[in-house]
C-alpha cells in the first residue's frame, strides 16, 4: 500500500492519469530498428512545420497579436483531425499496427491544467516555440532555440519534482 492506501497498480494508474489520457501501455518488445519508422515520420512532421510556416517566430507573433488568421487555421484543423480521429478510433474499433485494442478514459479536470495552460502560452509567447517546432526550429538552423529547448526540460524536471505538491 501507498500513502493513498491504494495498491501499488491502482496508485501508479491514478499517476499516469494525471499526465495523459491514454493510459495504456504496450507490452510487446522490439528491437531497436523498430523505433526508425518515428524517426521517418518525426522528419516527415518537421519538413512539414518548416514549409508550413508553423516554425516561425514571426507567424507565432502574429497569432498572439490577433493579425494573422494562419496559426489559428491550422491549430483548428489539427483539433478537428483530432476529433474525428478519436471518434473513429473509437467507433471502429481500429487497433494498433499490432494488433492491440486502443483504449481512452476519462480525465478529470483540476485547475492545475489552467495555471499550466497559461504558463505554456506565456512561455510560447516569449519564446515562439512550443515542443513540437522547437526541434524543426533547430533543424532549420534556429540555434538560439536550443536555449528555449534546455528550458522546457529544465521546467519537465522541475514540474516532475514538484509534481506530488502541486494542485491536481
């Protein structure tokens, strides 16, 4: 037992559950050239935010000012992707490449997720980059990012330290 009182299985489920809301996890093992075809599509999605514009601090700047229609344009087709995404996931039955059944669950909403989704925006703002980009902003050569990249695993770790004491 836990200080929850909880079983270990039930108490590490309710932790996942605060970060994500698929919290299923594969039990297979593969090797490790396995992994290329993320590499290939992480590419594939970087070439993408480049020719896209997505990547610009200039575009990301113009969406915070409320000038350009351009981001929120493509924010609204990646929820809408999204959306139909699950629902067919969902109404289909569909599984993963092998085999596996896909599950999502509820997640509960705590006012941690709007003290923390007003520092990402903030921290979006001031920097232009969001996780996503910041690695094809480096890719394009955009190396000042690095400093904004070392900051947001600086703040993942600070927030995983502090993560039993912050409001969930």
């Amino acid at each position: 037992m836990n200080q929850n009182n909880m079983p270990p299985s039930a108490a590490e489920y309710q932790n996942r559950t605060l970060d994500t809301m698929c919290v299923n996890e594969s039990t297979l093992t593969h090797k490790w050239y396995h992994n290329l075809k993320y590499l290939a599509v992480g590419i594939i999605f970087g070439i993408t935010f480049v020719k896209a514009e997505i990547i610009s601090w200039y575009r990301i700047q113009e969406m915070f000012r409320f000038q350009s229609f351009h981001m929120y344009g493509v924010i609204g087709t990646a929820i809408l992707t999204g959306i139909i995404s699950v629902w067919l996931i969902k109404r289909t039955g569909v599984k993963t490449i092998y085999g596996e059944r896909i599950e999502f669950h509820d997640k509960k909403f705590n006012k941690g997720q709007i003290i923390g989704g007003l520092l990402f925006g903030l921290g979006w703002a001031i920097t232009g980059a969001c996780p996503g980009p910041l690695f094809a902003q480096i890719g394009a050569g955009t190396l000042v990012v690095a400093a904004t990249l070392l900051s947001a695993i600086a703040g993942t770790w600070v927030y995983g330290y502090f993560r039993d004491r912050l409001p969930h």
